[in-house]
C-alpha cells in the first residue's frame, strides 16, 4: 500500500542580498515576483468610464421623460367648439391658446418686462442661479415676504414637464431638466417657449393668446403697459386677471414697471407716464362649458384632433331639433323625485340626442352613459334572439306555468299564468317563467354569445338563470346600441358623437359586422311589434311601424323602454340615484310615455308643443291672456271630450266631428281648422277620411 507524504507548508521568503550560485539549492526555480497594484491611471480611467457611462443614462433619462419637443406643445388642451349637426354651436371646451411667438419679433420692451420681473440675469446663468437662490432665501428671512428663486428655464420645466407637487426630488428633477434646457436650447428659444406655455388667468395660456384675450392685440404690437401687465401676471394669473381685478392688476403693472427701471430697461420718468391700459375684450364665451352630451363627445373630440395651438370647431351628430324634443318630452312627464335618461341615437350609431338627467347644473353625472342599472325584460331581448338563432319560432309553445321547484323560482307581473304560451305572446306580455324556462333550454352561454356579438361589454354572469331577466348591469347606451344592431341587422353598433364614414362594399366585407338571417330579423321584429301593440308597451304605440320592449327591475327599481321607428333608436330609463323602488312606475309606464312623446315629434306625427315664452315687457297684447301659460300641455277640459290647449300664441280646441278627431285653431288671422284654410277644406277632408278603409297595423 503506498502512502504518498505531505509535502511541506510554504514558508515567507527570506530576503537575500546575495545573488544564488549555479550550484546553491533553488537556483534552477525563478525568483516569485510579488503581484503589482492597480495603477493610478487605471482607477483614474474607471472614473472616467463610470461618470460617462452615469451621464449616458441621464441624457437617456431626461431626452425619455424631458423631450425637447414636450416643451413646443400646449400644456393645456387647446379649445373645441362643438356644434351640432346643423352647424349650431352647443359647447365650448377647453383652454384658450394660439401659435407660439417668437422672440425676434417681440418688442425689447416686451421681452424686458418679463425678464426684470420673473429673471433679471436670464442671460448670464446656465438655468440655475444661485445668486437669485440666494438673494430671495435673503430677502424671505429679513423681510417676512415670499420670493421665489426659480428662474425662467426652471419655470418652463416646471408647468412642462413636471407635476405640482412640492418635494426636494421634484426640484432636484426640475433642476437636472433645467440643464438640459439651457445646453440643447438657446435663450431666445428658452424665453420663446416660456411665454408660449405660460398661464394668464382666464382659462388662457401663451402671450399671444393673452395679449388677443385682455387687449385684442397681437403681441408684436402690444404697449410698455400692456406688456407690464401682462408680466405681472405670472405671479397669481387668477387673482391678477384684470377682467375681474383690475386695481390688483393695475398695482402690479405698477411693480413690473419699477422692476423695469431698477434693471436698467426705462426711466422713472418714462415708467411713470406710462398709463393703465384699457381692456378690449371680444372672445366672450356664453356657450356651457359641458352638457350631458358635449361631456361624452368630447374624449372623441380630441382623438379627432392633432395636438397642437389651434382652437378646433367640429360639428357633432346632435340634432338640435330632437334635442329639444328629447327635453321637451322628459319635462313633459311625472317623475316626481325620480332621474331620468333618454338617448336618441340612428341605426347606424350616431347619437342625436342625449338627456343623462333632469338637471346638468345640479348633477353632471350622466345616466345615458355612467350610470349602470338592471336592464330588466329588455334583456329577454337577447334570450329571444338566441332562441331564434337556434331554430326556435314565434309560433312555438313553452310552458308559462309557475315554477314552484329549485331555488330560483321567478314570478309573473300580476300573477298571470297558463299551461303554455306562444314565445311571441311570452315576448309580448314579458312572462318572466316562459322567458327563464327559454334561457335554460337555449343555454346561458348561447344567450350571452349573442350578447357580446350586440356589443354588450358588461359582465355577465354564467349559470345565473335570472341573467334572463336582466339582473345584469350596464349602461342604457350600450343597451340602446344593441337594439340598434337589431333595428339595421348590422352589428355591434357603436355609439358615435361624430358623423360615421360610410363604407365601401370591400370594406363592409371585412368590418367583422354580423347579421341575422332575413327570417330571423323578420321574427324578431314580429315579436319586438307585437310588444307595443298588444303588450306591455302599449303606451308607446305609434302610427308608424315601431318595435320595442319595456322592463322593470326588481322592486320596481329601473323602469325602461328601449324601442325604435324609423331611422331612430331610443332608449329611456327611469330610475332613483338611491336605487331605491319607483312605487307604481315600470316600463310600460313613465319611459314608454316618455319614448312615445320623442317619437311622435321626431317622426313629425305631432306638431312639438311650443316653448315657453317670457311675459311681454311692452303693451299687452290681445293673446296675452292671464293664466294662460298654466294651461297643461294635454289641454283643459270642456265637456264632451272635448278639450283646449294653447301652443305658439293659438288657441287650439280638440273635439269629435262623427268620430274623426278636429282640431278648431283660433288665432289672429282668425277661425280655422287644422291644415285647411277654410271650413269647406275641412268639410272635404272629413268625408274623405270617412269613407276611406281603415288602416292596416296599430
């Protein structure tokens, strides 16, 4: 067994002057040399590399969250006007901006004004000036007075690119962006965007926009004192704005002034002549700021437009004459305590009127589009459909007995029940245990496809059986778009506060759309018809071919009909804030009304009643009657059926001439019937409707 011996620990070398002999022990081995250290150039090269590598990450950092072209841009979006679709303005929104200026092209004394109140060494620091840092840390100690040490490149990458917060690493962040600032831009470019971008009170920014706002005159023409003014704004642009405080603005014009001789720019004598400039203002704004359908529009508004300076006019699908129908209808009905929302919109998406409440300036809050309720039966809307999509007929039977096993056991409205019912008698009086019967053998998920293909996006609950009775949420625009789809047998319809381009048939090919078969359309709005004239939206009939269904959430807690006729789809909601219960008010009721008053206007079936109109101020009038305007818009009883009403100045009395309603219309040109000029025109049209068959439908 071999055994292999421990070779002997290394000891220290021992110096030795004496050079090693040929034949001295180790004079083969070479000398072990010690290992050298890093050398001075060495570290000092890693330095380099390490504070070059450190700046490289920092141009990286600010050219990412600081590019120089954020500071060309509006800080504040600039204004939109949105007009309606027959050019009527409806809403301004938005900042009051205009083009950049540029600095060559300023007065000196405008540029001077600025610069000796806000920046007195603007052209001799590198975007910080510690002297300035100084001199108001100086002057805030022995003065008690606040002054700011921040100089113009640091302001104009404060309101650029930084939030308003107060911390020591926004100023640490404002300074390295100041840097930045001063190395890639010039003074004059630096001073260009600062008096671009800087507020001035009145919901404006930029000196040009200012200087048109408060004086109507461009910048390159503004005064000494316009443009010391104008300086002086910059300290409180709010409490400054001379259109509300002018001595403020006056006193401070005052301080630019002296600001100004202090720094070398005027003589007292020349600041003191100088006298207070009158204000010219022309742009006045008295369009609302918002409205229901303006605060909805406007998001697509501005993906509509490019960013820049310019103020943008677009004109909107809103139909003024079916807003004021929309309103008109609405005000017209008894809602008590309870809110209200109505949106109008075409088949193809295009919103034309929109109500998300009874009063925006009391609440903004937009039912049409914010709020989400319980859509009720209107949902059975879709559990129809897929039953229709999957072979069902509106001639088939289901059994409309009550379920009285499992532990979800619906009931009818009123109690009503039968061994079986047709699904379009079930679709038309809104059985609830025919339509949760229908959902089961059809399949949730079948019924939600068809859902999500109207452009329902909400939530929807799988394995829910009262999903049948829309115990969902979603907003009634949504809603109202999926009958849309219906209505154009085209969908999903989105809804659109801006004109839709139409398609070319290439285009419509491969738009995604989908459709139903011409015998699945015609059966859906067989049924959809059948639950306006002889079902639970009978109060909404019209004479024109209409279609829609009502529904009642839980405890009467959302009443809605959703419906449409003609090229309008209309949805109309009915409902507490509180979610708390209605009393007696459902679908079939208040919204139905509501949805049939809108229609009838805006398919001309009836004339629009008149607008209120304010007591004459002048000499009374021989139609200036007293109590007049207290007449409810259904009229005033006069026996017999017969009744008077009062619209535009004429006074109107409905009665029944051999059972064809007349109206009697008395005015200043005096005694008429409607539509006939003379009682012989009347007499002619009567015997004409009289023999004439009856019509076909409701």
């Amino acid at each position: 067994m071999f055994r292999f011996k421990r070779a002997p620990e290394p000891t220290e070398p021992v110096a030795d002057t004496q050079p090693l002999s040929d034949n001295a022990p180790g004079a083969d081995a070479a000398p072990e040399t010690p290992r050298a250290g890093r050398s001075r150039w060495w570290w000092i090269s890693r330095g380099v590399a390490g504070v070059l590598f450190a700046f490289l990450l920092l141009i990286g950092w600010l050219a990412f969250t600081a590019p120089l072209s954020k500071s060309l841009q509006p800080v504040s979006p600039p204004q939109i006007t949105l007009l309606a679709a027959d050019g009527t303005p409806i809403a301004r929104n938005g900042a009051i901006v205009a083009a950049p200026v540029k600095a060559a092209d300023l007065p000196d004394h405008v540029k001077q004004a600025f610069i000796a109140t806000e920046d007195r060494r603007f052209y001799e620091h590198w975007g910080i000036d510690p002297y300035g840092i100084a001199r108001a840390a100086w002057t805030n100690l022995t003065t008690g007075t606040t002054q700011g040490g921040s100089t113009i490149t640091q302001q104009l990458a404060k309101f650029t690119f930084l939030s308003p917060e107060q911390s020591l690493t926004r100023k640490a962040r404002e300074a390295l962006i100041a840097f930045w600032l001063e190395a890639w831009l010039s003074k004059d470019e630096i001073l260009e965007r600062y008096l671009s971008n800087a507020y001035y009170g009145d919901n404006t920014y930029g000196l040009r926009a200012a200087s048109m706002h408060y004086f109507h005159r461009r910048p390159e023409r503004l005064l000494p004192g316009q443009a010391a003014m104008l300086a002086g704004l910059m300290k409180a642009p709010s409490s400054l704005a001379p259109t509300n405080h002018y001595e403020a603005a006056e006193k401070r014009m005052r301080v630019v002034l002296a600001a100004m001789v202090d720094a070398g720019y005027m003589t007292r004598e020349e600041a003191a002549a100088i006298p207070p400039p009158p204000l010219d203002v022309r742009d006045g704004n008295d369009l609302p700021t918002g409205t229901y359908f303006a605060d909805w529009a406007l998001p697509q508004a501005r993906s509509l437009t490019e960013q820049g300076y310019a103020a943008q006019t677009l004109t909107t699908t809103l139909d003024a004459r079916l807003q004021l129908a929309a309103r008109r209808a609405i005000d017209s009905a008894a809602l008590g305590s309870a809110q209200v929302a109505l949106v109008a919109m075409r088949r193809n998406g295009e919103v034309v009127a929109m109500i998300g409440g009874k009063d925006y300036a009391k609440s903004p809050f937009n039912r049409a589009t914010q709020a989400k309720r319980q859509p009720g039966s209107t949902f059975k809307l879709f559990v129809y459909l897929a039953a229709l999509q999957n072979g069902w007929s509106p001639e088939d039977t289901i059994s409309n007995a009550a379920i009285e096993t499992g532990g979800y056991r619906p009931k009818n409205s009123g109690g009503h029940y039968s061994p079986t019912i047709t699904l379009e008698d079930a679709f038309a009086r809104s059985s609830n245990v025919a339509a949760v019967r229908l959902f089961q053998q059809v399949g949730d998920e079948k019924v939600i496809k068809t859902a999500r293909r109207l452009g329902v996006t909400e939530d929807l609950p799988e394995g829910d059986p009262s999903l049948a009775l829309g115990t969902a949420t979603m907003p009634l625009i949504e809603l109202t778009a999926a009958y849309a789809g219906v209505a154009a047998n085209s969908f999903p319809v989105e809804p659109r506060a801006f004109p839709v381009e139409e398609k070319g048939w290439f285009a419509r090919l491969l738009d995604g759309k989908h459709s139903l078969s011409k015998s699945q359309h015609a059966a859906m709005e067989k049924m959809l018809r059948a639950a306006i004239n002889r079902g639970t939206g009978r109060a909404a009939m019209l004479r024109s071919p209409n279609f829609g269904k009502t529904g009642t959430s839980q405890e009467n807690r959302d009443a809605l009909f959703v419906g449409y006729a003609g090229d309008y789809v209309v949805g109309v909601w009915v409902g507490n804030d509180d979610n708390s219960p209605l009393g007696r008010v459902s679908g079939g009721s208040t919204p139905a009304r509501i949805w049939r008053s809108f229609m009838q206007q805006a398919l001309g079936e009836r004339a629009a009643p008149a607008a209120p109109k304010p007591r004459p101020e002048g000499p009374v009038q021989p139609l200036d009657i007293e109590g007049l305007d207290q007449i409810p818009d259904g009229g005033l009883p006069l026996g017999e059926g017969n009744r008077l009403r009062i619209e535009d100045g004429t006074a109107i009395i409905t009665t029944d001439l051999n059972g064809l309603p007349l109206d009697i219309q008395l005015d200043s040109e005096g005694l008429r019937f409607q539509g006939e000029r003379t009682l012989e025109e009347a007499r002619r049209r009567i015997e004409r409707e009289a023999e004439a068959p009856p019509p076909e439908g409701p």
